[in-house]
C-alpha cells in the first residue's frame, strides 16, 4: 500500500512498527512513502552477536568519541549522503521530518561515533518498548559504524531489550551474527517485545561510555 493515501503522523508510523511494518521511499526526490512488510526479516539476535579481536582492539581504544541523541540530523543527513557503498539513497524530505518528529517524542535514538569532535559514523533507530527498529547507518572513516552497532547492543543488552530489527540482512550485519527469519517467527518475537518496558537510558545520554563499558555488556561475543 502507498503510504501517500494516509496521513502518516508520529503516532501512525508507531502502530506500523508495532504491526511488522515500515515506510520506505523508491529515491530521495519521492514525496510519497510505501509500506514494507518483508517475508523473511533480518534481525541480529542480541544473545549471539558477535564482533572480531580487531574491532574490539578498535572498540577498547577509543580511538572514536561515542555519544547518543545529540545530533540527530548530522546522523540522518549522513545516511542518507552517498557513499562508497552506495550511489543514491531512499531517505527522503518526508522521511527525515517523520523520524524527526520522532526523535523529539523520545521514540528514535542515534548513536553517533566522533573523531576529533567529527560525526565520522553513526546510524539511528525507533525505539518501541522492548524492540529497537534499525533504519540506517553511515561510515566516513574506516570501523566507524562498527563501533556505532557495537555500541548499540551494548545499550540494548543492558537495558533489557529483547529485539534488534535490522529490516533486511547485508554482508556488513551478517557479520556480527545477523539472520533472516520468517514472518511468522518475527511477529512472535516483535509480539513478546511488546507489553514491557526497556531502558534506552540504562547509560543516561549525555555520558560518554568508554569502549571498555561497551564491551563489559557483551560477553561471549569475541569471535576465537
């Protein structure tokens, strides 16, 4: 269905995502929005995440700056620039000011990874009780969104979450674990994630977490 035939409000795009479903744009020039519901859905299970010994030798440097929230549309604009991975983006005018709103109401979240005070990587999100919906990450300087995903699941796994949506599996997720599941399998999990409450702010977001704390929730994840 064509997401231009309703209203799509903050509130509207909320009940989508409890449903299994999401907006997307065929380009950025496209004004109007469908709605995606994929028949095999790609999730990284929170309790098999796993990362290499070098990114977490990068990881437990610092070399990079991580914060969350605080610069929301640096995030999105570097999603949705092109990149080495990508010549054109589905990030459009309308998507940008919906996640907007929802980041002011407090239900989408950015993690954003900082060199010499640079947004350098990142990627953002919607958060729904004890789900967080992946929607797109961004690099400019090598491992920088690996460190952003690192992070994350750090955050979701120490404040109780028990989903992370990815929408879709790529070689860059699969990597760290993330899998494809059928539509029935989804909703059973996206149903249980439903009903209770997590914790984005079990690290409150104007703290800088070290790469050391990030890894401390992830143990078990070191690939041998």
């Amino acid at each position: 269905m064509r997401g231009d035939q309703i209203d799509i409000t903050p509130e509207v795009l909320l009940k989508a995502y409890a449903a299994g479903i999401f907006p997307m744009a065929e380009d950025a020039d496209d004004p109007s929005l469908f709605w995606v519901e994929p028949r095999e859905r790609g999730i990284i299970p929170l309790g098999t995440f796993h990362i290499t010994k070098r990114l977490a030798r990068t990881v437990r440097s610092d070399a990079f700056t991580v914060r969350v929230d605080h610069d929301f549309d640096g995030v999105v604009a570097g999603c949705a620039a092109p990149g080495l991975d990508r010549e054109k983006t589905w990030i459009s005018r309308r998507i940008r000011d919906l996640y907007g709103a929802l980041f002011d109401a407090g239900h989408c979240h950015t993690v954003e990874v900082y060199k010499d005070d640079r947004l350098v990587g990142g990627l953002y999100g919607v958060r729904l009780q004890r789900a967080f919906f992946g929607e797109s990450m961004f690099h400019q300087e090598r491992d920088a969104s690996k460190v952003a995903l690192v992070h994350l699941v750090a955050r979701l796994r120490r404040g109780g979450f028990s989903l992370l949506d990815t929408q879709f599996v790529t070689p860059h997720l699969a990597q760290f674990g993330a899998i494809e599941i059928p539509r029935r399998d989804y909703k059973r999990m996206l149903h249980a994630a439903m009903g209770q409450e997590a914790d984005w702010y079990t690290w409150p977001t104007g703290r800088t977490v070290s790469g050391a704390e990030a890894l401390a929730e992830l143990p078990g994840s070191l690939e041998p």
